[in-house]
C-alpha cells in the first residue's frame, strides 16, 4: 500500500472512531454545551528549540501561559513546507493538490510565471464553511486570502505590500489596492492602521531590538530591511486584531497571523547560533545581530499576551506555527530556512480545552522529546468540531478529542457530509480575481525571491549595490 494511501486510510479511521455511537448523534446535538470563541493564532516560523530555550528562561511568559493551561506539543507538518501550501491546508483540512493552492506561483501555458491567489483555491475554508453556519468570522492576515471573498464577518487579507517603496511584503496592506477588506465599506477605515503603524514603527522597532547599528554591506542591509518590513507587517495585523476583538458582537472564530519569526530566522539564525557555521560569520556581526530573532520571538509573546488579555472572557485559543527552521549552511543569502524543516508549534487553552492535572514544568524541555499531538490537516476538523458543525467526509484529518475537557463532550457531533464542496461554491471563485489596478506580479515575485522561495535574490541584491554607489 503506498504510504500516502495508508496514512489517508489511517486518519479517515480516526474519523470514523470519532463518529461511532455516542459520537455523531445529530439528536443529541442540541443538548451539548455550546460553543464559545475560538481564536487561532498562527505563528510563521515558530522554531521549537529556540522556544524551549527561551521557556527555560522564563522569557515567554505569554506562550507559557497557554501550555501551562491547556495542551502543547509539536504539529506534525508536510511536505514540502512550503508556507502558502501549509496555511491553505490548516484552513481546508485538505492536500495541497485537493485545495489548489500547490506553491507560490504557477507557470502558464505559454511559461510565463503567475502568483498564486486566492481565486486559485479550489475548496472551502473554515470562513467558509462557518459563514455557511451563520457563525462570525475575523480572519486576519491568512496566507493566500487577497482578494477577499464575501464572508458573515471580516477578512483583512495578506496583500503583502510596502506602501512606501511599493514593493510587495506578506503581512500589511496598502492604500490604494482594492479587495483587500470584507466589507468593501471597512477597507478605509481598516487601512487607516497603516498609517498609525507607520507613525511609531521606528519607535516600535527599538523597543523591541534596542539600537540597530547602521548596515555597512549589501548583505547587512537587505536584512536590516527585512526586521522594518516584518515589524510593520505584524504589527500592522495586530493592532486589527486587537481593533476586532473590541468589536461587539464578537466573533465566534478568529484566525490571526504573523510572519515575523519566519522572516527573520532565514536571515539572522547565524548570528544567533554562530559556532553552527564554518566558516563562522563575522564577530562584530554576531555581537550586533546575535538577539534579533530571540528579541523578535520575546515581541510575539507580548503581542499573544495582548491578544489573550483583549479576548472575550469565555474565548479559548489553539496558537501554531505551520513548521520550525534549520539552520542552512550552502546558501549565502540565508543561514535558516524550512525545506525539511522540523514539526511546528502547537498549544491550546482555554474553558473547551484540557486541563492538565497540574501545571507541567516548563523548564528543562528537551526539544527533540515534545511528542506530537496532532497534524496540521487536523486543525480543521477539531475546529468545525468545536463549533459543532459537521465535518466533510473529504478532509483528510480528524477531530483529536482528547484535546477537549470531557465535559464539553466533543464527541457529540452532527452527522458528517460527504463533503463542503459543490458547484455554486467553484462557479463562483471564477469571478473571485485580483482587480486589474492591484500591485504588479512581478513586485510580489521580488519578495518571494527575495526570501530565497522564487528563483534567485539577484534582483534585490542589485538594488543595494545601486544603494552603495550613492554612499
């Protein structure tokens, strides 16, 4: 039996075993404790050894917060890990060649190389699916949402721009771009963030990293502009957030992202575990740069502490990351990345979810033995789960119940469908595209390659060779 075959088969069982009698009873639905908020914050990059090196310290107190309370332990990811394939999947519960969204870009009939988009999906996400459900829904930043696509609450999508040198970054907006808010009527007054950002992102970027010395090579610049455009971008996505969860009515299902610890971790891994490298990079490098990405996770866990503290009383929270990073050493642009990268980060709490009989001991993980919990193609089912909603015969996970406090009794579900999927859904994302006057492709191919995932970084690396002519 071919291996994916067999793992397909493996889970599905685990989703029949999930709706045995006692499990799938629509006539016991009803009377099962409702759902409350759920908000799934998502983590790009989040590397689980630096975590628990971090943990030992007591230097993310906010993350430690969470696995203290709930459940923790590394997501079983796929391959390849590829950040847009991963994301998709987490909000499908579907492969990669099943929800359409299969890399980056695509290549034409005729060759020519095409971004991927949200039009490219072809199955519903959770948004989706709970909109259907007339349940609320805020997603935030998502990998591949822009354009957005109507849903029963907000999406604020991943447009992935730099408003100043129109050059386009995943993780913020741009003024100037329709279809990156749903409702159309809220762009203006979501995009009015960018500008708040804007006004305090120098002052933002010190309180996280200190003083940054002043790049003196190509190298050192372009990856002093990735720390500006990743702190803008998060940022950017969670003064929405914190914007969203004040809103009232509330909404049943949050998903937020950020992108910073993966944009980080390709450029400045070196100089955090420099006797990795032979050759070593250069001391006075490592004496500047050796706390960025530490410096950067101690800024996620503010901005997840925030989030916890903004959220509703009774939310519950399930935080990720889509994979970890390794440390490179045959690329001279990069010094991380997450081609064979190891399993992400997972934890969950809150009143729906596990308690642990006690407060696990946080200090002295041993990385290597965090066990697995669950996959990423189980991150949807457990969600439509929670929500009691019925799950899709088609996706290729299943509802990992032993995540949930027994008296929330998880296992009472509605009957599952066959699937989510049908034809209005595909009619319509034909009409679902980027309008005619967004931000060139080619601009947003410049990013992709400018973090190592599209062709190669001459082009970036010939801007800052014009930059050191003028000095």
């Amino acid at each position: 039996m071919p291996r994916s075959f067999r793992r397909r088969a493996l889970l599905m069982f685990g989703l029949t075993l999930a709706c045995l009698p006692g499990g799938c009873d629509s006539s016991r639905v009803a009377d099962a404790p409702p759902p409350t908020p759920l908000i799934v914050i998502g983590l790009d990059g989040l590397e689980w050894s630096v975590v628990v090196e971090m943990l030992d310290k007591d230097h993310l107190p906010n993350l430690a917060r969470v696995m203290r309370a709930g459940t923790f332990g590394k997501l079983e990811t796929i391959r390849p890990t590829s950040s847009p394939i991963i994301w998709t999947t987490i909000a499908t519960g579907k492969r990669g060649e099943e929800h359409g969204i299969t890399d980056f870009t695509r290549t034409s009939d005729d060759g020519e190389t095409i971004l991927l988009t949200n039009a490219d999906r072809q199955t519903k996400a959770l948004w989706n699916i709970l909109s259907e459900f007339d349940r609320r829904v805020a997603i935030v930043g998502w990998w591949m949402t822009y354009p957005v696509e109507p849903v029963n609450g907000i999406m604020v999508a991943q447009t992935n721009t730099d408003s100043d040198e129109r050059r386009l970054f995943k993780g913020t907006l741009v003024e100037g771009v329709p279809d990156q808010v749903y409702p159309p009527e809220r762009q203006e007054e979501i995009l009015s963030v960018v500008g708040d950002v804007a006004k305090r992102a120098e002052r933002l970027k010190r309180r996280i990293f200190g003083r940054l010395p002043k790049a003196r090579v190509n190298a050192d610049r372009v990856a002093l502009r990735k720390i500006d455009w990743a702190v803008r971008a998060d940022a950017v996505y969670h003064s929405t957030a914190l914007r969203l969860l004040d809103e009232q009515p509330g909404y049943d299902l949050s998903m937020f992202y950020f992108g910073g610890a993966d944009v980080l971790g390709h450029r400045f891994w070196n100089y955090m575990y420099p006797q990795l490298y032979d050759p070593r990079p250069p001391q006075q490098n490592v004496l500047m740069y050796r706390s960025v990405i530490k410096d950067y996770y101690k800024h996620l866990d503010h901005l997840v502490g925030t989030l916890l503290d903004a959220a509703p009383a009774d939310a519950s929270f399930i935080i990720i990351s889509d994979h970890g990073m390794v440390p490179v050493f045959t690329d001279t642009r990069f010094s991380a990345h997450h081609h064979e990268a190891p399993p992400g980060f997972f934890a969950c709490s809150g009143p729906v979810f596990r308690k642990p009989a006690e407060p696990p001991d946080l200090h002295g993980l041993d990385a290597e033995r965090i066990p697995l919990v669950c996959s990423v193609y189980d991150l949807a089912p457990t969600i439509l789960a929670h929500f009691r909603i019925p799950l899709g015969r088609d996706m290729a996970g299943s509802i990992q119940t032993r995540l949930f406090d027994p008296a929330y009794q998880v296992a009472i579900q509605p009957e599952p469908r066959d699937s989510h999927d049908d034809a209005a859904f595909l009619a319509e994302r034909t009409r679902l595209q980027p309008s005619a006057d967004s931000i060139a492709d080619k601009e947003r191919l410049d990013q992709l390659r400018s973090l190592g995932y599209v062709g190669d970084d001459d082009e970036e690396e010939d801007e800052d060779d014009e930059d050191d002519d003028g000095d």
